[in-house]
C-alpha cells in the first residue's frame, strides 16, 4: 500500500485548468470525449513540444503537474499504463506505408512506440531510476499500479509515478465501431445511461500520480491494493474473490462506503455492474464516473482521480451519484470496472 500524494489529470473535463474537485462539468453531445489540453508552454519547452504529438505533450504535461502537487522533485520510479500507445502516431506511419515508396519520417515511428510516454517523462526529469511500461489492454494501468505498490512494499522505492494514458482519433473510434464496441451515434455524456443502446461512449485521458511510502501534507488517501481478475469461461465469481480481497486488510462489504462501478453506457454489459453491487453491496452508495471522461482502456485513472478527491475532500459531489444517496461516512472506497464481462478490476482506498 501507498498514499496518493499528487495528482495531474488532463481529461474532457477542465481537470488540467483548476485543482478544484469537478467544480464545473462539461457536456457534450459527440462521439467521443476529447481532452481539454492545457497550454503546454507551462510545462514543455515550445522548441521541444513542436515535434511531440499530442499524446506525448499530454504524458509529459500530467505528469509534471503530479509532481508538483506532490513537491516530488525526482521520483524513485516511473511506470506507465497504455492500453494502445500513440493511436494518431501510428496511424501515420501506416499511412505513409501506403503511399508511394519513399524515405519515411522516423519520428512518428519512433514516438508510437508503447514506452515512449515513460521515456519521455524520464528525459524531462533526467530521472534515471525505475523505469517500465504496461500494455495490457484494461489491466495496463492496474499493473503499473500493482507494480508500484510492490516496489513501496519491498522497498526499493519510496516515490513512485504512476500514470495511465490512451487517446482517441476518428479512424480509430470507426474502425472498431464496426465490432459494436462504442455507440453509433453522437450522445449526450450526462444522459448516458437514458440511452439503452449498445456500445459505450469512447474517450481518452492522461492521469500520473506520486505515490509515496509516506503520508505528507498533499495526501489524497491511501491505495490499499489493486487486483486483476479474468473471467474465463464465466469462471469468475466475484463472490469468491472479495472476502479474500478486502480481508487482507481487515475489511469487510459492510465496512465499504461507496462503491464505483465503471458504467459506460453499453446497454449489454452495463447490468454486470448493477448485479454486482446489489448482489454483494446492497444498500450502499454508489458512484460512476465514466460520462465525464468517457470509455478507454485506461479510464481507471480517471476513477482513481475521483475516489482521492472525494476522500481528501469528503465531498460526494452529485453528478457522480448513481441515487441521491450520501454515505453515513468517506472512508473505504471500492473502484471496480470490468471490460465487456473479460477482464475486471479492483482497487480499495482509504481516507488517512
């Protein structure tokens, strides 16, 4: 376990503009949720960010910004979670492919690489300490975390970054709305659930956070653990999982406070969520958070983002609420999402 000392969030959402907990939201009505980017000056040399795509300003950007809402000058490790790695970079190296043979550019070769958002942050810092990227679809960011907290436990780190980055493009977002992934039509984010249609509403977001082995006066809460789980086969039965989970740190279902499921909309697997928490957390609160930032493989990190802030903050603010009910009390938060019923994760916090 670790606490969460800062935080840097570039999302749809103006995370980036103010540090104030979703004190204004943004609707839209769209196919997708992009990112309200800040200006990059602040925090990248112009020179440099003229041949960074935009995924890389925005990794870079994120996590300065944790870094400095930590006063973290050097992190002991840097770790980063990516579901795709640059799409838009990527994209233009298979476009010029297709093209008339000729000499390529290398650098938006070079930058679709999946480390490069690691490697990158670490150029800036000159930071050369721990250094690893995670590309495992909707568990790339729990593993960075994961990875993380053992490098607290076992003591080879006492700061760590730990971010979660995916971006979206059009020939993306049409490309795998032919396999019903995401909605067929533009939708507006803060009636989403009103929809009832299949597919989820896509997104994108960079979010870094210092994790530290020490409480400080920044801390947002504690990061109890994170777990992984596959439901192969439809083996997995969450029932057998949790006891052991929360049990670890002497917690039981009665003592979770407010449970955050991933809803994103998609008529067809959004009921896995609901059974869930009326299957084992009746009665409790329950928060989603997935229409402000939309569905990406890394969207935990937005939910991270909110469980911290709701916990440091102990404010529960309304748009995130599934019913008009407050928690007796903020102390144990529970995130858990899944992605289309395969891959499902946990993550417990705690308030300090």
């Amino acid at each position: 376990m670790g606490y969460i000392n800062g935080i840097g969030l570039i999302s749809p959402q103006k995370t980036a503009e103010t540090k104030e907990f979703l004190s204004e939201v943004t609707e839209y009505t769209s196919d997708y949720l992009k990112c309200i980017e800040p200006v990059y000056r602040s925090y990248i040399d112009p020179m440099q960010s003229r041949r960074m795509s935009r995924m890389m300003k925005m990794g870079i950007a994120s996590a300065r910004m944790s870094l400095a809402d930590a006063d973290c000058r050097m992190p002991d490790a840097i770790i980063t979670g990516t579901g795709l790695g640059s799409v838009e970079d990527t994209e233009k190296i298979l476009g010029e492919l297709t093209k008339d043979e000729r000499f390529l550019n290398p650098t938006p070769f070079i930058q679709s690489t999946y480390n490069t958002i690691s490697s990158q942050v670490a150029i800036q810092l000159k930071c050369h300490n721990y250094n690893s990227t995670y590309v495992h679809r909707t568990f790339s960011f729990e593993s960075g975390l994961i990875d993380g907290l053992m490098q607290i436990d076992e003591q080879t780190a006492m700061n760590v970054l730990a971010g979660a980055i995916d971006e979206m493009s059009l020939n993306h977002l049409g490309i795998t709305r032919r396999v019903g992934q995401w909605k067929m039509e533009p939708v507006n984010n803060l009636s989403l659930l009103e929809t009832r249609t299949p597919g989820a509403l896509a997104g994108e977001g960079a979010a870094f956070f210092v994790i530290g082995s020490e409480k400080q006066e920044s801390t947002y809460a504690e990061l109890k653990d994170v777990a992984t789980c596959i439901n192969f086969n439809n083996s997995f039965r969450p029932g057998s999982f949790l006891p052991g989970f929360l049990g670890k740190h002497g917690l039981s279902d009665n003592d979770i406070d407010l449970v955050i499921l991933g809803l994103n909309g998609d008529c067809k697997y959004d009921p896995v969520y609901m059974e869930f928490a009326d299957r084992y957390f009746p009665g409790k609160a329950r928060g989603w958070y997935k229409h402000l930032c939309g569905e990406y493989h890394t969207a935990t990190g937005f939910g991270l983002y909110v469980a911290a802030n709701i916990l440091k903050n102990q404010v529960y603010p309304d748009i995130l609420k599934l019913k008009p009910t407050n928690p007796k009390r903020l102390k144990n938060i529970l995130i858990y999402n899944h992605f289309r019923n395969v891959n499902h994760s946990f993550i417990l916090v705690q308030g300090c």
